[in-house]
C-alpha cells in the first residue's frame, strides 16, 4: 500500500501488561462463490446442493496473527468443521502459502490443478472452479506455495487499490449477490491468513466483515496485536468500513499459570475500554472456552483430518465444539 491509498491512524494506547508495559495500541452483506455451469461435479457432491437453506447474509471471518505457532489454523479447520457437524454451510479460505489449512483436510497442493494463486492471478479462473468439497456442510478453496509469489506478481496492481480487493471479486461479495444462476451461498467463510500483514492478508480482510485473532496467552503474542489492530484500522479506513474485530480465541491455554491469567486479565480489561468508542474492536470479547493444549489437535493434521474425524472424544474437539457455538452467536 502507499500513502496515496492509505491514510495512517491515531494509535490508541492500551492498558499496561503484566510485565509493566502497554502491550496493544492501534489506532452484512450477502456472500456468495459464482460456479460455472456444472460445477456440481465430484468435488462439490458431498453436502449436496449448497443453495438449499442457506442463509445469504454470510458471515465471512478473517483469522488472523501475524505470529506464527499460535493455532490459527487448527482454529480455522476446527471451527469451521464443528459449525458443518451444526448443519451451518461453511467455507475454509487458504491464502497461506504454507498451504497448512489445505493439508489439514487431506489436500496435497502439489496435487491440484487450481489453487488460490490462479485465482488471485488468472483473471479467467473463477471461484467456482477452484473451490472443493470436504465433507457435508464443508468446502475449502485450497493454497499452493506458489501463493507466496502474489504479492510481486500483483505489486502493478497496489497503487490503484485493484490488487487489495482481488479475493473479494472473485467470490462475488456485492450488494444484491446471488442473482446469478449458479450462485452457492454459504453460511460463514472464514479465511485462515498467512503470519503476516501483508498483501494477503489485506485481500482477506477486504472480503471479511469480522476478523477473529486467535492467539496464545503469552506477553509477545499480546505485542503482535498491536500491529495487527493498526492494520485493522487502515483497511477499514482504505479498503473496508464494514470490518469489526469480533474477538479473540485463546488457544494451547493453560489458565493454571500466572502469566496465563496476567494476560488474559489485560485483554479483557483492553477491550471493555474500547467498548462505546468506534474502534473496529468496540465489541470484541474474549471467546469461551479457551482451547486447552491437546495433543491430539497436534497429532490430526499429519492425517488430513479434522479432531471430530480423528479423535471425536478427546477435550480438544470437546472445547472447538463449544467455541464454535460460542461463534455461531454473533457479537453484537
């Protein structure tokens, strides 16, 4: 982005952390995926037709920390399968070149013919045809390394703003969408983004309406929000006034600890005094339960499954099953 697109916000300081120093400070439309004509082939089978019962009004949630290794996109997968298994249709958006949302669901990206790069990149490629099946309820629109090559591929495209708002074309999110024919409409999209705050992440949230952050209690992940809530800021400014910081989710938590506990007292005591103003995090909370360490949400994405698949009655499928009826209720 350059200063021609992007006007730079007033930081807000937040309350002092455990170890004494301010640890953040920044300053619904319908949502569909425009499918050619028969598009309702194998990779679309499972979950059956997509427009059936579905609600237009799609919610469509950026999750997001520029901090690597904090559970983003087991969050991301878990979530978005728990609300599936609640009958919720639900689309998993990877734009990581890791490509680590896409081997999580038993994808390998070296084995696709389309990904999120020809999507962002090849103007004739739709979202239609690069979108999967899953399970019932669920698809994925899967990631390549070669995502990590956009940003220098679209870097012409910046300064006009063109290149920030790729991924929201390409999935049709429009005032009067679903006029279409082929028209899909899910019931929430949620975007995992890379570790970073950059032009991938920007495209994530100029789709999205709600960004979620999940992160661990620790002081440098509280350090990481502060970048990540100025970058908020400018693409609501910029690109999106429609986007809201929802909440946080707590994950690999161990509320026994002291620090756990400093921390989490901090957030809460952040957001509570943002609440009245018109930050974008106004009305985020804390979501509950926090996801406790388990190791089997480490053990299920080397078998491309999902915990409900792969360990139905362990606590971390227990506590992702919660969240997300904690999720599926929108914050006012």
């Amino acid at each position: 982005m350059t200063d021609s697109t992007v006007e730079q916000p007033v930081p807000v300081e937040a309350p002092a952390s455990a170890a004494g120093k301010a640890v953040v400070r920044a300053k619904p439309q319908a949502a569909v995926v425009a499918l050619p004509a028969g598009a309702a082939d194998h990779r679309m089978e499972p979950g059956g037709d997509a427009d059936a019962g579905a609600n237009p009004q799609a919610r469509r949630i950026a999750m997001i920390n520029q901090k690597g290794g904090v559970g983003k996109t087991t969050t991301t997968v878990n979530i978005g399968a728990a609300l599936a298994r609640m009958g919720h249709r639900v689309l998993l958006v990877d734009m990581d070149p890791q490509a680590h949302l896409t081997l999580h669901l038993g994808l390998h990206p070296e084995e696709l013919e389309l990904s999120a790069y020809e999507l962002m990149t090849d103007v004739t490629v739709t979202a239609g045809q690069v979108v999967r099946a899953v399970s019932d309820n669920l698809w994925v629109l899967p990631a390549s390394v070669d995502l990590a090559g956009v940003e220098a591929e679209l870097a012409p495209k910046m300064i006009t703003g063109q290149a920030q708002r790729i991924l929201a074309k390409k999935l049709a999110i429009q005032d009067g969408a679903g006029a279409a024919t082929n028209a899909r409409p899910f019931d929430h999209i949620f975007i995992d983004c890379p570790p970073s705050l950059g032009l991938l992440a920007i495209n994530a949230m100029t789709l999205a309406n709600e960004v979620i952050i999940p992160m661990q209690a620790h002081f440098l992940a509280l350090q990481g929000v502060s970048q990540l809530l100025e970058t908020v800021s400018l693409v609501r400014q910029s690109f999106n006034d429609q986007l809201r910081v929802s909440g946080i989710v707590l994950c690999m938590h161990e509320k026994q600890t002291l620090l756990a506990g400093e921390v989490l007292a901090d957030i809460e005591t952040f957001l509570r005094e943002a609440h009245g103003t018109n930050l974008p995090w106004a009305g985020a909370r804390v979501y509950q339960p926090a996801i406790r360490r388990n190791i089997k949400l480490a053990e299920c994405p080397s078998f491309g499954q999902t915990v409900f698949d792969y360990a139905p009655d362990c606590r971390g499928a227990a506590d992702y099953m919660n969240l997300a009826k904690s999720i599926a209720i929108p914050t006012p």
